[in-house]
C-alpha cells in the first residue's frame, strides 16, 4: 500500500512537473523580445481587460476579507469613468444636432438653389 502511495504521489510530481514546463515554454514563446511585439502584447492585455473590466472587478470583489477593498477604488473610477464617457457622447450629440446638422441642412439647401440656378 505505501508503494502504491509513493508511485501515486511521484505520479503526480511528475504530471505537474510537466505542466510547470509546458507552461513556462508557452510563456517563453509568447512573450516576444522585440518592443514593437512587447507594446502589441501589452496593448491587447489592457484592451482585454478594459473590456472585460465589470468581470475582472466582480473576481477581485469575491476575494475574501481584501477583494472588497482592493475592487473598492477602482469600482469608483469605472463609475467615474463611465459617468465622464457618458458626459461626453452628450455632449457630442447636442452640439451635432445644434451646430452639425444645422451646418449640413444650410449646405443642402445653398447647394440645390445652385443647381436649380445652372439648369435655369
């Protein structure tokens, strides 16, 4: 019983060995030594989790005892965030429908009086 043990355990040693090497030669070919790879690589991570950002603060905030606080702050700066995001596609909005399509109807309009002019 106590070889079966052994032979168990070294069974186990050696899988997670094994995988320890899998993953460190994965690792190693994935993280490219050339700066434009490294500035590409960094560039998908942050988009990853800036996209995935409301899942990525949920698995920080089930931490027990500290996942509250470490989401706590940047919890409050999504919301700030989104808050500022929102402002601004407002704003963008207004000032389209006041000031751009104002400017694009006025153009139509000189622009088809021109036309109707050249044909007459």
């Amino acid at each position: 019983m106590r070889e079966l043990l052994t032979d168990a355990w070294a069974l186990v040693v050696s899988i997670m060995s094994g995988l320890a090497d899998v993953v460190g030669n994965t690792m190693a070919l994935a993280i490219a030594k050339d700066p434009f790879w490294q500035g590409v690589e960094i560039t998908i991570i942050i988009g990853a989790i800036a996209f995935k950002r409301k899942k990525v603060l949920a698995l920080i905030d089930r931490i027990p005892v500290i996942g509250a606080a470490l989401a706590y702050v940047p919890a409050k700066l999504d919301m700030i965030v989104e808050r500022i995001v929102d402002g601004a596609v407002r704003a963008y909005r207004l000032v389209k429908s006041k000031v751009w399509d104002n400017a694009i109807s006025w153009i139509k309009k000189v622009d088809s009086k021109i036309r109707k002019s050249s044909i007459d």
